[in-house]
C-alpha cells in the first residue's frame, strides 16, 4: 500500500506585523532583517486549534470527503494550547472527525515526521489521515528580543491523505535527530525562544543538504529532476546555500517566508500549498521537502506530484474517490 494527497489546506491569522511595526519597539530595521532572514512580515493571533481547524477544514472540502471519513488525525506542533490534553483532541471535536487523533513534536521537522508516519498507517490498513501542521510561536517569542522577535509566526497547514495500492505518492524519505545539539535553539516549559543563530545556520545547511542527499539517493533520482523544493521556511540565506549544496536552482524552491516568516511546522505545508495554488506543479513532477528545527530533528521526503483533480491517480485507474 501507498499514499496519495487527496486536498490540501492553510490558515492564516488575520493580524499582519511587518518589519515597520518591529523598527518601533525593537533597534531593527526593515533593510536589516530582509537581508539576514528574507522575512517582511509575519501573521500573528488566534490558538494552535483554531489555526489547525481551520486549515483541516480547507482541506476536506478541497479533497470533497466527508469529515467522518478521516481515521486518523495528526497534529504536528510545538506549541500546543495545553499541557494535557494534546491539542488535537479540540482539532477533532471542532472538525467532526472519526477516528483517532495524537500530537506530534518534533519542531519545525514535524510536518515530514507526520507525513512519513502516515504513510506508514496507511500501508497498513488506515484508509485516511488528516495531516496538520499549526503553530502559534508568537506565544513562545521574547518579542523584546530583536534576534528572534523578527523571525517567528504564526499559521497552520493541512494535507488529507488517503491510501493507496502500489508504490503511491511518497518515493523515499530519511528522517534523523542529533540530541546533542538541543540546546542550540530551546525553549523551556513557560519559557521563551532561545537560539544560537551562528550555529543553527551552519549544522542546518548541513543536516538539510544530507538529509535530502540521502533521500535521493534511495529514490535513484538525481537533484536536477527536482521540479519544486519545498524547505522549511526559517531563513532565505539557509534555503539557498541549500539549493547551491544540492544543484537545485534557486527558482525551483518554495518561498512563502517573506509573508509568514518562519512558522515551524506548519511552514512546508504553506508553502506546498502555495505551490500548488500557484499552478507550479504538473503531474508527474518530482516534489521534495526537507527541514530541520529543534532537537535537533531534520527530515526529507521525496514525492512524486499527482493532481487528485484530474488524470490518474496512483493505484487508481479512474483517480475516482471512493466514499
């Protein structure tokens, strides 16, 4: 059994903060922190569920199936509403889902480790995932601190994915975690985010570049039969030492950063979702993600793109959706 992406979702607090507003209450400005992050401005408000619903509800009705239909729910985030319960309790209630439901942390890496964790449910015998990435870093951010006050925010993302016969959507995927480097960029319980720019700069590049080498590789499929990268969104000058590492022209990668700024979890599937919204990608075309955040966790996952709206389907003939 396979995977493929039935419909797509992103949510997005109404509330904008740009670099203007910052430049009032931080010694920042516009010029500097475009240069050094590529972020202009950022969305800010409301709670990790509301965003998570709501990106969730987007892609149900993209996908055309019924909330009941879902059996499972995957929340990946970092910042949930509660201690106790996962914050995925009220993404269920608020939707409607059937099933079961579970949180996920594995920073701004969660979205893939969501991602290839359904695919494993699916290969045996889940029928259909909600996969959601929602963050509301705001909540954790020194907004007094201008090294990181300016690269944080808030939004949500979602994929409904559904089962398949045969090899289905995802090709390939590596997945790792370098417990020795967790202090580099933390945040404790009631706490704010701390972070070593210098350092999470130079092992991201790294851990990003190897991860999606690796990735790859298991694919047999070379960087330049890439047609979109889909990175996560923490800072331009990462992405494209990234695609310069990789051999994957810088116009081939999915940026979103400069409207969001970096939103952790729910970051690759905005900019996925744009993506597709933009008309980027034909079927066919080879999609490759690939993160790193806290822990330190990175993750890649290689796709092969299928519009669930026309064409064939992977393991379907008709590309029919079978209620």
């Amino acid at each position: 059994m396979g995977m493929r992406i039935l419909g797509w979702g992103t949510a997005l607090p109404d509330k904008v903060v740009t670099n203007e507003d910052l430049e009032r209450t931080l010694d920042t400005s516009d010029e500097w922190i475009v240069d050094r992050s590529g972020i202009r401005e950022r969305r800010i408000g409301e709670s990790t569920a509301a965003l998570a619903a709501a990106a969730g509800r987007k892609a149900l009705e993209r996908a055309g199936v019924e909330a009941s239909s879902i059996d499972l729910l995957i929340l990946a985030t970092t910042t949930p509403d509660q201690t106790v319960p996962a914050t995925s309790a009220a993404v269920h209630r608020a939707l409607g889902l059937a099933g079961g439901g579970f949180d996920l942390n594995a920073a701004c890496s969660g979205f893939v480790y969501g991602l290839v964790a359904a695919h494993g449910l699916l290969a045996t015998g889940t029928r259909r995932v909600l996969l959601v990435g929602a963050e509301t870093l705001s909540r954790i951010t020194d907004w007094s601190d201008r090294n990181t006050a300016v690269l944080f925010g808030d939004g949500g993302g979602a994929l409904v994915l559904e089962h398949v016969p045969g090899e289905g959507q995802l090709l390939a995927f590596d997945l790792g975690l370098d417990g020795e480097a967790r202090e580099i960029l933390m945040a404790d319980v009631g706490g704010t985010i701390q972070m070593d720019g210098r350092e999470v700069f130079k092992r991201a590049v790294r851990v990003v570049v190897e991860s999606a080498k690796r990735t790859l590789d298991r694919a047999k499929v070379r960087a330049d039969e890439i047609k979109l990268l889909v990175p996560h969104q923490a800072n331009i000058r990462i992405i494209q030492a990234a695609c310069d590492r990789l051999g994957i022209d810088r116009e081939r990668a999915a940026i979103v950063l400069d409207r969001t700024g970096n939103t952790s979890s729910a970051s690759i599937p905005l900019a996925f979702a744009d993506a597709i919204d933009s008309g980027r990608l034909e079927d066919g075309d080879l999609v490759l993600m690939t993160g790193f955040g806290a822990g330190m966790t990175w993750g890649s996952a290689l796709l092969r793109w299928q519009d669930p709206g026309t064409g064939t389907l992977p393991g379907r003939e008709d590309g029919s959706h079978d209620d």
